[in-house]
C-alpha cells in the first residue's frame, strides 16, 4: 500500500516561477526572459541580427503564429499580453521526471489567512488537481507541510522577490528537496474570486501545476498556457492537462479506477447518459465514454444519477451520510450543460418520506416520463410531468424487473432497454417484455473484453 503522506520539496533549480507581467517588457528583454536571447560580448542585449530572428521565430512557433521572425501585429500582441514567468524553452523535468512519491500531498498557509473566501479559492484550486489525478491534498495548521502557501511582499527569503502591485503576482517550485512545492502569492496584488484583479483560482491552480511538476503548453486551451486567461471551463483542466497529470502520477504511482478499469471485480456507484456522452461514477471520480462534452464539478462521491432528454438536466444524488466532513442528509444537484444550477436540494423534493435517506440507483424513462429510484429492494416510480410519486409505490424490485433480484448499484435507460448494475455484473432489461436478455461485466462499458 502507498504510503499515506507525501512529503513534496524542491532545489532552486528546478523553480517554476509563474510571473504574470502587465507591465510592457521591451522585445529584446522578453526573448531573453523566456527564451534565452543571448547577449553580445560586452553583456548587452542582442536587438538584431541571426540570434533575435531566431529566437522570434522560436517564439512565433510556440503559440502557433506564421514563424517569419518579424515583430508583426500578432506577435507585439501576444508579447503584450499577461502571463507566466516560467520560459517557454527550458530543460525542466516535468512529466516523465520530478514528481511527488506518495499521492497523500499536505499544504499549509504560513501566514493566518482570516478571508474565508481566500480559502475556499485555494482549496478549490487544489481540487482542480485532485480529481484529475487522484492525489489527496489535506491542510494543515500547525506543522511544516509539503507545499507551503505563503501570500508575501517583496522580498521573502528565496530571491525571487516580489514587486509590488501589478507585476509578478506569484510563483511556485517544482517537486524536490528543500523549497519544493512551496508557492508565493504577491499579497500586494488584487486577489478576487472573478474577471476583476487577478483571479485567485485561476492563478493557483496553474502553480499548483508547476508544484506537481507540469511545464508549459503551448496549448491555448490548457491551464497550463503561459498566458492569462479568466474566461476557463468551470473545472479549468482541458483534456491535455489531465492526461498530463496522469501521465505524470497515474502511471507509476496512484491505484485509480483508470489502472484497475479491466479487473474482473469492477464496480460502479452510479451510471447515467448526459446528451451523447456516458458517466461511470466511482468514488469520488468519473470517466466519461462516447462523445461527452460535458464538464460539471461536485466536491463528494455521487451514489446515483439519472437524465432527463427534454429538460438537458442531469440529476446528480449523494445517498450517503457524509459530505465534506458534515453531517447531511440525501441530496441532489442538478446540472445542465456544465453549470451546476444552484444549491444541492433534499431528496424530500421528489415526494419521498422522511425515513428515506439513501438511493441506489435511478434511472430516467422517456416514453413514460418517469424516474424509477431504486433502493434496497424496494423502488418508487416518480412521475416528471405532474412532479408527484405515482400511487401504490414502493413496490419490490424483484416483481416488476424479474431477474433483478438483489440490491442495484446504478442503472441507466438506452434505446429500449435499462441496463441495471449488480455489483461487477450488468444486467440488459428489455423494459417493453419485462425480462433480462444479457448479462456481461461492468468492466466490459470501458473497452474490456470480459464476459460472463
């Protein structure tokens, strides 16, 4: 077993240090900030010649302009706009090198942080990292800690100092000895949860990538292109970010569903269609299958979930008794598109009784507009339309779904059919005869061949 704390430190020489200029850098400085424009024999800075052509070209390349070497509108542009300190060219080790041993990684503010709004920025920001990778990121308040947050001025003991408002607003370490992972936040800056100053989400989670040992992408999409963008997906990962983090993690170290998809014993909490795309839920993760373009954010495990085709809403239930450390009852979100639409409700909205505290699984029927939630033994069958339980329920899976005989993990309804999950094994119900015409494994929903 892995152990269960990590301990992330860093050298100075592998610094990642996010600098987001607003202030103008002449060109000739900003080649040689980011992409090492040498300077002539007396130490001063090369302004023509084969070298600086070279180097815009470089440049140019990196964020996908026509490479001629000339300072044209598009390339002053992009030269003009914020971003990180980090060079685009750089012998970094990054994912097939630095990385954090253990995927238990503790963090700590060193300095006593009364926003509770900063707080829950900075948590969410590691989020954005923990879902995708599977690492656990756990506060601490009284002990040094893997990556240390500090929201400091000017100068601070790593010379890498600050600069007042509006010039670099942070910087972060690679994982390694001493430093490692410890990140600074210029407290002298303008930190908002929005577009206005500097989104303090948006800013950490990109350090919190270099922390974990991420380099930059030359990708316009990724949280881990050089420059500043507010304007990201909810959960601010693109496809190339998490596959980066997982590349760099998964592989070698974390025992997510994503090693173990293929064993014979797999299960799932809850299934659900959302528009063309499938969600398998586990734990606290999900992997999407088909076509999905959906991304939606919920802190704690989901336990069932079902669609509804003419509202575009998924509905997303917890059934358990924990969420976020606090004591809950049953809850639900819902969700269109990638926005979570307000506050999590009671599963008492649907009609339920108060003795009822968890689900199992549900699962949507177009034709009928009905949703069947299914608990234990026993079901209920909602009605959409008239948004009240259909008379005479709950009745005994076992004497509607003949075949389906003990307690169902999730279900979902595709074409006819309800596709019940019993532990490793898939059930497919005809829903029209009333019978089950296939059995094969859960596993097998993921690119497995396993069959039964």
């Amino acid at each position: 077993m892995l152990s269960s704390l990590l301990i992330l430190q860093v050298s100075l020489h592998s610094m990642f240090s996010l600098q987001l200029l607003f202030f103008p850098l002449n060109k000739p400085d900003y080649l040689q900030r980011y992409y090492h424009l040498e300077r002539d024999p007396l130490g001063r800075m090369k302004r023509s010649g084969a070298s600086f052509t070279s180097k815009v070209k470089d440049m140019q390349i990196f964020f996908g302009l026509n490479a001629t070497g000339i300072l044209d509108s598009d390339t002053l542009g992009v030269m003009g706009s914020p971003r990180c300190g980090v060079p685009d060219v750089e012998e970094y080790s990054h994912i097939q090198g630095t990385r954090w041993k253990r995927n238990v990684i503790t963090y700590r503010y060193t300095r006593d942080l009364t926003r509770s709004t900063v707080d829950s920025l900075i948590d969410s920001a590691f989020s954005v990292w923990a879902r995708a990778s599977g690492l656990t990121f756990v506060r601490l308040h009284g002990r040094n800690a893997d990556i240390m947050v500090e929201f400091v001025t000017f100068v601070h003991g790593d010379l890498y100092p600050f600069d007042g408002p509006r010039g670099t607003l942070a910087h972060a370490f690679g994982p390694g000895l001493g430093v490692g992972g410890d990140t600074h936040f210029d407290d002298d800056e303008r930190w908002t949860a929005g577009d206005a100053g500097f989104n303090l989400r948006v800013v950490a989670a990109h350090e919190f990538g270099h922390a974990l040992g991420l380099k930059h992408s030359k990708n316009p999409e990724s949280l881990m292109f050089p420059n500043y963008r507010t304007n990201r997906p909810a959960n601010l990962l693109s496809r190339e970010d998490i596959a980066n983090i997982r590349a760099l993690y998964n592989d070698s170290m974390i025992g997510l569903q994503t090693r173990s998809e293929c064993a014979p014993d797999m299960t799932f909490d809850a299934v659900t269609t959302v528009g063309d795309a499938t969600f398998f839920f586990r734990e606290r993760y999900f992997d999407r299958c088909l076509h999905a373009q959906y991304n939606f954010e919920i802190e704690t495990s989901i336990h069932a979930a079902f669609w509804i085709p003419r509202r575009s809403t998924a509905y997303l239930i917890h059934g358990k008794c924990t969420v976020l450390k606090s004591l809950l009852k049953s809850m639900f979100w819902t969700v269109k598109g990638s926005l979570v639409k307000g506050k999590p409700r009671a599963l008492t909205h649907f009609g339920f009784p108060a003795w009822v505290q968890d689900v199992d699984a549900a699962v949507h029927i177009v034709k009928t507009a009905r949703t069947l939630f299914f608990m234990h033994d026993i079901y209920w069958s909602y009605n959409e339309n008239r948004k009240v339980m259909d008379f005479g329920y709950p009745k005994y899976i076992s004497e509607d779904f003949p075949g389906i005989n003990t307690t169902v993990n999730a279900a979902f309804h595709k074409e006819g059919f309800i596709y019940f999950f019993v532990g490793p094994q898939v059930y497919k119900f005809d829903y029209t005869q009333k019978h089950v015409v296939g059995v094969e494994t859960a596993n097998s929903w993921l690119g497995c061949s396993n069959t039964v």
